[in-house]
C-alpha cells in the first residue's frame, strides 16, 4: 500500500491567517493533498513513524505563498523599455508597449513565458498564481486556447493557480468575443476536474477603460459571471478614472458596479484612485482589492478599516514578493507622514489577505496552515537569530524572512523543491536557453 503520508519539521510553524501562530519545535503531518495535523514535533514523529520525512532542520516553516495579481507572460518583457513615454499615463501602456508584447505572444510562447517565473516563484516559496493572462493572437487569429498553455505549464510544475483571459475591444470585435469564450471555455474545464484540484478560472477584463459598455454587460450576462467572479485592473491610473468620468461615472469602481460585476468573487487591481463612495462600494459588494507597487500606493490603511479585503501581488516581471512587500510599508510612511504608519497593514496583506482571497477560488482553504487547508507548505532558509515569537514576527518578516530561499517547496501535498533543487525532469538550464530563444524571436516580432 502506497504511504500517502508526509512529516515536514522539525521548525517553527508560522500559520498565517487571522490568529497565526508561531509554534516553536513543531511539524506538520500532511496526507494526500491536505494538511492533517499541526503539532509539536516529537509527539508527531512517534505518532508517524511510517511517514515519508522532510527535514525542516529548525528552520522557518510557513503557508506556500500567494501571488495574487500576475502577468506570468511578463517575464519575457524583461528586455522591454519605454524610453520617453508618460507611464503615468495608463493608455500609453496597451498602446505604445504592452499590447506590442501580448499581440506577439504565440503558442509556445504562452507556455515557457509561464515555466519560467513559475520556477524562480518556487524558489522563493510561492505556490499559487492568480494570473492574468492576454495574448490575443496566440493561434493567429483567436486566443482561443492561451490558457491550456498555462495551465499546463502549472500543471506540469505542480503548483496551484486561477487564470483567466483579458477582455478588451482592443482588437474589434471577433478577438472581444473569442476572448469571453476563452474564459467561458477554460472556466467549464476547470468546474469539470481539469488540473486536478489545483487549477481554477475567472473572467479576465483588461479595464473598464478598454471595455465599451456592450462587453461589460456581455460579461454580465454570463451564465459562469457571478460563480467565477472577475479580475479587472482598476483605478490603476488617473487616466482610468477620467476616461469613467468622460461616460458619466463617479470612477472606474463606480462604472463597474452600474454593470454589477462588483461580487464575492471579484478582484480589483491597484486601486489607486478612489472616491469614498466607491470605497463603500467594494466593501458592500465585498469584492476584494490586491495592491501593488508597480502602480502607485493604494491607501490600504483605510480600505482595511473598511472592512475590504486587501491581498498583495507583484503585477509585474518577478515573482518575489519580498520587494514590493517591503517596499509598500515604506510607501505607507510617505503616504501618512508617519513612519510607524502601514507597518502591520502590508503583513497582514500577505498572512490573511491573500489567503483569503486564494481561498474563494478553490475548495479547500488556500494559504494557511491549518488542518483541512490544501497541503501548500514553504520551509524557508531561515534560522532566526533571535526568539521568532508572534510579538516579533513583523521584524522577523520585514528584516530577512521573506528575503530568504525557500529549502523545500511542497503544493499540494507533493514536494517539489527539496534542498533547494527542482525534483522532476526540468531541465532549468535548458528551459532557459529556450526561453531565451523564445523572448529574441518575440522581441524580432514586435520591433
């Protein structure tokens, strides 16, 4: 009979969520896909000698880590620059930039640009995506099919993620169309077991700024709308913003809620430019908010304090979380003129927001490491110089935690980087010269 059981410790366990824990000298035991038992280390390790071990060696222990808004695609952008454009200006970027890169996007493309930040996100302990994905032309003509490139790129490393395909008018209207299809089609895929539990979808739109009323309410009126929710970019810029006012809205939020695509299962990104009415609006609807500094600095202080939930993503080439997050505290102290400002607001971002965000997508708890939660675990290179207690945490996180290497990886209850090293049949060396292969023959395309 096959052991389908693992024990990861001995460590300090840091369970994120609301409470979360620090449990010195602790393990956890995992069975099949999900976490059984969190507990103190010897106990467990009598309890479950016949268990496959992982040997945490006092290290830090932590939920594998959400990135709640990517572009995955992006990291073949890393060559790309925009010298002289007004990048405060949102609609220069689809014109001038972005679009170039996503328009060229074909099918192998879709995938290795997928592979690649996958694998460094490992490395650093993340193990779900909720991304964001667009490439309008992938098979020519249609996009019909992008986000199998994906999924399997996510199936095939073993990590968890949403995805869903922008909606805009950007390209007329048969790619509009094919792209609601594209995520209708990959959203019944996904209901009907695709990814095994570890893949889930949405309805992508690009903005409400590309989206004419007629696409709005074409989205609305999908049967899977309201079950899968949306994932929008949102008040990102004050072009965004001026461009509702010119159709008669208060804002971005408020042209969004007038289509009611404002839900449980909505994702607002950015954020940065909101009136307090529309801040009502999201807290009623109960839509969440994820923030990134690559866009400016939503005040996640007081969306908090309206009860929203508030994630944390990169929105951009990397998949470490560690330097937007430290930055977003710092931004916090500009934007309140007060340094012990947005010091615990950023954390909390990350052990509860995002975890709860994550969570509304798949069926078990995502992000936390509690019993019944989805067995996604980070062991991180981390030795605490000095006592990890939960009144230390937020300088333990801020200082060096998050900075750090994970050891192991494990999502969904399989390992997948153990000391450090990928398991499985990647090639990394390879997969990167054929990516950089690929992101040339992109860059040819576009210039």
């Amino acid at each position: 009979m096959k052991n389908n059981k693992l024990l990861i410790g001995p460590g300090t366990v840091v369970t994120f969520g609301k409470e979360n824990k620090i449990l010195q000298s602790s393990g956890i035991l995992v069975e099949d896909d999900e976490i059984k038992e969190i507990g103190e280390w010897k106990e467990l390790e009598e309890k479950n000698k016949s268990a496959m071990m992982l040997d945490a060696d006092g290290r830090v222990i932590i939920p594998g880590l959400i990135n709640a808004h990517t572009h995955l695609y992006n990291s073949f952008a890393r060559w790309i620059g925009m010298p002289g454009e007004d990048s405060n200006n949102l609609q220069n970027i689809p014109d001038k930039l972005q679009s170039k890169l996503e328009r060229a996007l074909q099918v192998e493309d879709c995938y290795l640009s997928a592979v690649v930040p996958i694998i460094q996100g490992l490395k650093k302990g993340v193990t779900t995506y909720i991304d964001h994905h667009c490439s309008p032309f992938y098979r020519d003509t249609t996009p019909l099919g992008c986000l199998d490139e994906v999924g399997q790129a996510v199936i095939d490393l073993g990590v968890r993620a949403c995805l869903c395909c922008e909606v805009s008018d950007r390209d007329g209207e048969m790619i509009t169309l094919s792209e609601i299809s594209e995520n209708e089609r990959f959203i019944e895929m996904t209901r009907s077991g695709h990814g095994g539990g570890r893949l889930s979808s949405m309805i992508g739109l690009h903005s409400q700024f590309t989206c004419s009323d007629e696409t709005l309410e074409a989205v609305r009126q999908l049967d899977s709308y309201e079950k899968a929710g949306i994932h929008v970019h949102c008040a990102e810029t004050l072009s965004d913003v001026e461009d509702a006012r010119s159709r008669g809205f208060e804002g971005a939020v408020a042209r969004l809620a007038e289509f009611n695509l404002l839900t449980e299962k909505t994702i607002l990104a950015n954020c940065v430019h909101l009136t307090e009415k529309e801040i009502e609006l999201i807290s009623n609807s109960s839509s969440a908010v994820v923030y990134q500094n690559a866009v400016g600095a939503a005040d996640i202080i007081k969306l908090m304090k309206k009860e929203i939930t508030v994630g944390v993503g990169t929105d951009e080439i990397s998949q470490n979380l560690f330097g937007d997050f430290k930055t977003s505290a710092g931004l916090q102290h500009h934007q309140k003129k007060y340094s012990h400002a947005g010091l615990s607001e950023p954390i909390k971002l990350l052990t509860e927001g995002n975890p709860a965000i994550a969570s509304r997508y798949f069926e078990k708890p995502v992000g936390m490491i509690e019993a019944g939660s989805y067995a996604d675990i980070a062991v991180m290179d981390y030795y605490p110089p000095t006592h990890l207690a939960k009144e230390s945490f937020d300088e333990h996180l801020l200082s060096e935690l998050l900075n750090s290497d994970a050891m192991h990886t494990i999502c969904h209850g399989k390992v997948i980087i153990k000391d450090k090293k990928l398991k499985g049949n990647f090639d990394e060396e390879a997969l990167s010269e054929l990516a950089k292969e690929h992101a040339e023959d992109l860059r040819q395309r576009i210039i």
